[in-house]
C-alpha cells in the first residue's frame, strides 16, 4: 500500500510513518519543516527503498496534486497542522491557513486524482469541555479556541466531501497524545525537559484541568487498525481512560525524575482554557483495537527518553524555538 502522510516530520506523523513502513508499506511524507517538523525523526528511515520525503506546504495545491499524479498514493493521512493552543491565541493566522485551506486543497486533490482512503486527523478539543460523561462521536462540536475551532472546521470540511462527493473520508479525534521526540513546547515535554534542567514547571492556574492520555504508538496502532477495518464516513475518537489532571502529570513527571516538587509553580491560567476532555471510544474498541501502554509505563519510556537524547531538544530550545520559549514561558518562573 502507498500512503501519503502530511505533517510526516513532526511528532506523531513521524512515529506513525515509522511504523507503517515497518509494516510494509510504501511511504510517502509531505512536511512543511515549521518549527515542529524536523527530519531528525525520520533520520533512521531517510535511506529506507520504500520511502520518500518532500518538503512542502499542503496549501501548495500544484505541490500536492504533484505528488498525488507522480506517487499515486492509495491513502491519504492528514497528520499536518498548527497544533498550540497558546500559538493560536497570539495568532490565528497560520492556523486557519494550514488546518482549514491545507485541508481543503488536500480534498480537492484527492478528488482529482481518486484515491481509497482520506483520513483526516482532527482532535477531542472540537468538542469543548465536558464537566462529567464522555463525549460520543455523534455529540455536537463546541471549540473554544481558535486552534479547536481552526480543527473543527477542517473536521467538518472533510466530512461535507464524503456526504458530497462521496470522498473516501474516515475522520479521527484523539485525545491527548505524548510520548518519544514530542515538540517541547507542549506540556507533557516542557515538564520533563524543564525538570531535566532543574527549571519551574509553569503550570497553568490551580492545574486541575482534566486530560486524558494517550501514548503515541497506541495512537498509530489505531489508525492502522482503521485504515484496514474502519467504516467510510465514519468518526473514531480514540481514548485511552487515562484521565488525570495536569497537577497529577506534573507531580508524577517530578516524582519519576526524583526531583523536588517545589519545582512546580502555578501560573496565571491560560484564557478559554477548557476544564475537562473525555470521549468515549466504544466504536474503535468493537475494531479490535486498545491501547497496550499505560499511563505509568509511558511517562516512564518519555522520559527516559528525554534524558539519553538531551542534544535533540536542547538544541530545539536554544535554536528556532528559544524565542519563542523566551516569550512564552521565562516570564513565568
């Protein structure tokens, strides 16, 4: 099988391109190289026969349609997007640009030149916030920031293609995911990193704001299972039952480093920050499908991680990314 995935330098893409190369496939990856993208994941593949890279925005429609005549992928997954809540509140822009029009130029390409499948990978953000339950895949969408907002519509989008056209669309909506070579600017990486270092842990209001976890291979062993099993027009969430709260992630992350809890500082609270996510994943659970890594387990792996390959986020916090992290985070602790 050849399957095109876009966003496939950065976190999740790389480890789903990883494994399904590994599994026989042919791979092809568009990656824009932004800020999260970064070749140094798919270094152990780069001079792999059956797999190629390009470097490229998805809203390029001649790049993508390009890619689509000359490679001729029978699955399409959209890993690309701008993915931090904080960035999107700053600035919506790139957003709207990469997870609205990337989305749609991806569509319409897949269109021109028919493929039989197009996932497009959205997030459990689209629904809001939930004080109690679980969200079901048929629950309506309330985004409340413009990185869930700008997720939504290129959620909604892709499933307006399969009502309409009949696109070969199967649409995606993980929980919380981390693990290995996660951009450090998100919360679970920035901890551990941060703590690493022996540097405060910035944490967001009274940290009571409620998540659940995921590790990253449990994630790509879903989307496997789905491209194989999973129905046309259809919505997955994919969940873990890992819910904690993001004081108890912090405490933990300390714990596991044996370092001191002073280290966490609570900070002035994020604006729009949602309280709770949790969905129900009950229909990707009847394919077969639950996760094997629990939540202990994985920290232990991320962080460990973390600590035999500090040259690869050093240099993501002291390079391209340490602006940024100036701007973002030194003024909190």
């Amino acid at each position: 099988m050849i399957i095109l995935v876009t966003g496939g330098a950065g976190f999740i893409g790389s480890h789903f391109t990883k494994m399904t190369l590994k599994n026989g496939n042919r791979v092809v990856v568009l990656d824009k190289l932004t800020y999260a993208g970064n070749l140094e994941n798919l270094k152990e593949i780069k001079n792999h026969p059956n797999f190629r890279f390009y470097k490229g925005d998805i809203c390029n429609k001649k790049l993508v349609e390009k890619i689509l005549k000359n490679e001729g992928p029978e699955v399409i997954i959209n890993f690309a997007a701008e993915t931090h809540v904080d960035r999107s509140i700053l600035d919506a822009e790139a957003f709207i640009d990469t997870d609205v029009k990337g989305t749609f130029v991806l569509l319409q390409a897949a269109r021109k030149f028919p493929i039989k499948l197009f996932i497009q990978v959205s997030t459990d953000e689209v629904y809001g916030s939930i004080p109690e339950g679980s969200f079901k895949e048929t629950d309506a969408l309330n985004p409340s920031s413009p990185y869930s907002a700008s997720k939504a519509a290129g959620d909604r989008l892709a499933y307006s293609y399969w009502v309409t056209y009949k696109s070969p669309v199967i649409i995606l909506r993980p929980c919380n995911i981390y693990g290995p070579n996660q951009y450090p600017e998100k919360f679970i990486p920035l901890f551990i990193t941060n703590a690493i270092e022996g540097k405060p842990l910035p944490l967001y209001g009274d940290g009571k704001q409620v998540r659940d976890w995921l590790y990253v291979t449990d994630l790509c062993e879903a989307i496997e299972l789905i491209i194989q099993k999973g129905a046309l027009g259809e919505v997955y969430n994919i969940a873990a039952s890992n819910e904690k709260n993001n004081l108890e992630i912090a405490q933990k992350i300390v714990e596991i480093l044996g370092k001191d809890k002073s280290l966490i500082q609570h900070v002035k609270d994020r604006e729009g920050h949602d309280r709770r996510y949790s969905m129900s994943s009950s229909k990707v659970l009847q394919l077969g499908w639950k996760p094997r890594v629990n939540l202990e387990q994985g920290l232990k792996e991320t962080i460990q991680w973390y600590l035999n390959n500090r040259p690869w986020w050093e240099k993501i916090k002291r390079g391209r990314y340490s602006k940024y992290y100036q701007k973002q985070y030194a003024h909190r602790v």
